[in-house]
C-alpha cells in the first residue's frame, strides 16, 4: 500500500522588515477613512487637499504642479480620480479663453502669420511620417492615425476628436492619450532648460513650443515659465494649429471611410479670440483683464496638476513599448526640425 501523498508544503512568506512593515502600514493608515465632522475623510484626501491649496499659490508653477500630481499618482493615488478628469478639460478651455484677455490681436495675428508655414508643413509632415512609421513598428492603423494626429496638431484634444471619427475603440483612444501624455510630461520639463541654453528669443521659444510640444496645457505651461511674449506667441499659434482639427477630422473620416459621424469642434478657441478681441477694442475693460489672466493662468497650474495626478503607472505600462516609440520618433523629428528651422529664419 503506497503511503499518503502530503500536500505540497507552501513556502514561507519572505520575512517582513521593519522598513516595510512601517511603510505597508503607513500608507493603509493614509487609505483608510476616519471620521471628521461626521464625514469619512482619508488621509490621501488630505494630502491631494494641501497639494491643490499649494497649487494655487505664487509658488506652483506648471511643472512644479505637474510633478507634484505625478509624485501623487505614483506613490498614493490620485483619490479623486473621476473628478479631475472630468474638470481637466473645461479648466483649461477656461483657462485659455481667460488668457485671452492679456492679449492685444494685432500681436496674435503677426504671431499667427509667422507660424501658419511651418503649422501646415508640420502637421503634414507629421501624419505621412507616422503613418509608414507606424507601418515599420507593426501598429494598428487607428492607433497609428490616433498618435500621429496627437503629435501633429494639439495631443489629447485631437485625439478626443479624432476617435469617435475614426471609430476607434476605447483602449486605442487610452493607449494614445497615455503615450501623448508622457511626452508631454517630458516636454514640460526638458524645453525651458533647452531654450535657455541655446539662447532662444521669446518669439522664437514660443513658437517652437506651440509646433514641438502637443498637448495646449503643456505648451502654455512651458512658455509661461519662459516669459509673458513666449506665452502670447505660443498660444496664438498653438490654438490656430488646434483648428487643423476640423479638417483632419473630415478627412480621417473619408479616408477611413466613416460615414454620418459627428465632427467635435473646438469651440472654446473662439472664446480665446473674442477674448482677445475685447481686449484690445474695449478699453474699459483694460482694469480687468490682468485680474482674469491671473485667474487663467492658476486654472493651467491646477490642470497640470490634475493631469500629473491623473498619470499612474498602470497607465505608463498599459501603453506598451511600441506605441511610446512611435510616439517618441515622432516627437523626436518634429521638436529637431522645427528647432533648426526657427532658428535659423525666426529672429
């Protein structure tokens, strides 16, 4: 008679430290609710509290809000997920029609002038590139389309828009905006750094932050930690690049062969523009507009912060390694070209 079998033994779990112990029970002391007046508050509540209070101080500038959400993301959790994401957006269409007001249109139509060449060449340039790129790397053609049209005119708001044309399901439309979203982050931090090192003119910062980076909240971010020029340059011609929206829209739906679909158009540049315009043609408004351009320029801070606090890093791995390198050969040619170009035509 063969002996009883004994079930397999389970190993014994790793000895805890004392280091991990401390943190393990730190970080559920910060997860779990207690009471205060009458209401379940817990401790991570509190720290993204303190953290948006200090965004909305002198001292919060767009990267320091956009590392302080990141840092969040990554270590507790953004606990107000659903809302930020979805105050992001209308906080920065506000944000922006409020810039409006600091803005004089005789300025923005130069600004606009000198960036419409190199707007139409790069977005062009930008799609036919990612699209045999994308061909190279082995991706989807919406994924494809969907990062290229990220990159090519104003990241996660042309991504919105292109989606439902192009039928694209939800987790492409997630892999692209995660992709669009890192670069950003990146780009935030690195061109100020870079522009100052090659001596950029405020023009010329401006305008390469409006054609290089994608997303209109890090590109008013990092021209707003250049100077006031770069930031009315960069948003003038960022948000005429946004308008190649509509027809990139039309055409991903021909192309794509989409047919009665629902073109998204960006109607909050409008609001910019009247902005702008009663600016400059009603000077009795002049008192009020750097108070509403202050206020604007806070509402950016806190969307970066909402944004960072958004991106964590199950996001950063659900991306995937082929989508980011797509995305970064993109941003790679586009940021280099435009740079060698501007400095060499844009005084």
């Amino acid at each position: 008679m063969a002996p009883p079998t004994l079930p397999p033994s389970t190993p014994p779990a790793p000895p805890e430290t004392a280091e991990s112990a401390v943190a393990t029970g730190f970080f559920r002391h910060l997860h779990t609710p207690h009471l205060v007046a009458g209401y379940p508050v817990t401790g991570r509540q509190v720290v993204f509290g303190v953290l948006l209070v200090f965004c909305l101080t002198p001292w919060a500038s767009p990267p320091v809000a956009l590392a302080l959400g990141l840092v969040l993301a990554q270590t507790l959790g953004n606990p107000f997920a659903s809302e930020t994401k979805a105050a992001t957006a209308k906080l920065l269409q506000y944000s922006v029609v409020g810039l409006g007001f600091g803005m004089n249109a005789h300025a923005a139509v130069q600004a606009g002038r000198t960036g419409l060449l190199f707007t139409v060449v790069s977005i062009l340039g930008t799609l036919i590139l990612g699209y045999f790129a994308g061909r190279w790397l082995g991706l989807g053609r919406r994924v494809t389309h969907l990062i290229s049209c990220g990159t090519a005119i104003c990241g996660g708001s042309a991504i919105a828009a292109v989606g439902p044309v192009l039928g694209a399901k939800d987790e492409e439309i997630s892999v692209a905006l995660g992709t669009v979203f890192v670069l950003n982050a990146i780009a935030l931090f690195t061109f100020p750094p870079i522009g100052h090192a090659l001596a950029m003119t405020q023009q010329q910062f401006g305008l390469w932050c409006a054609i290089a980076i994608h997303d209109t909240s890090s590109v008013v971010g990092a021209a707003k930690v250049y100077g006031d020029q770069a930031l009315q340059v960069a948003t003038t011609v960022k948000l005429a690049r946004a308008l190649w929206i509509i027809p990139v829209s039309i055409g991903t739906a021909l192309i794509f062969k989409q047919k009665g679909v629902k073109i998204k158009i960006p109607y909050f540049i409008f609001g910019f523009i009247a902005a702008m315009l009663l600016n400059t043609y009603v000077p009795a408004l002049h008192p009020l507009g750097p108070v509403l351009v202050a206020l604007a320029k806070i509402g950016l801070t806190l969307t970066l912060f909402f944004i960072g606090a958004g991106l964590s890093a199950k996001t950063v791995r659900a991306v995937g390694a082929r989508p980011y390198l797509l995305g970064v050969l993109l941003w790679v040619v586009i940021s280099s070209a435009s740079l060698y170009v501007i400095l060499h035509t844009v005084a």
